[in-house]
C-alpha cells in the first residue's frame, strides 16, 4: 500500500485535515461519484457518525463497509 497522503477538506463549516492511503482517497472518490455528491458530503456524513473513532479510521471502515457490500459500518470505540 502507498503512503499517506493529507488532504484538507471543509466538513460542518470548518477546515478539517485527514491522512489516508491513495487507494483510499480513491476509493472515497468512487463512492461520492457512485452517491452522486461531492467527498466532503460523504466525510462530513462519516465524520458526523463516527463517535469516538478518530476521523482516518471511520473513514477506512466506511471504504471497507461500501465494497463489502453494507450501507455502512458498525458503531466501533477504541478500546481502553
């Protein structure tokens, strides 16, 4: 898998920095396009659901739900 790359977005009227793999933005990108809306619609729907996932990791999970076939993932909280 390649690198991160951080890209910038404007999710809930601020500013917002995310580091994921290139496959992933690519995958993101497909699933905005598939839904028919821009990708900071979709992280900013992700962002709002994630709970106390840090933002990367829902959004690799929101990825993996698509392709796996589900509308989206479980709930998951980081353990202690």
């Amino acid at each position: 898998m390649s690198g991160l790359r951080k890209r910038s977005l404007a999710i809930a009227g601020h500013r917002t920095s995310v580091s994921l793999e290139e496959p992933f933005w690519d995958a993101l990108k497909e699933i905005a396009a598939a839904e028919k809306r821009p990708i900071a619609s979709l992280v900013g729907e992700v962002d709002s659901g994630r709970g106390e996932l840090n933002l990367s990791s829902a959004l690799r999970l929101r990825v993996l739900a698509h392709y796996r076939g589900r509308p989206e993932p479980a709930k998951v909280t980081p353990a202690d």
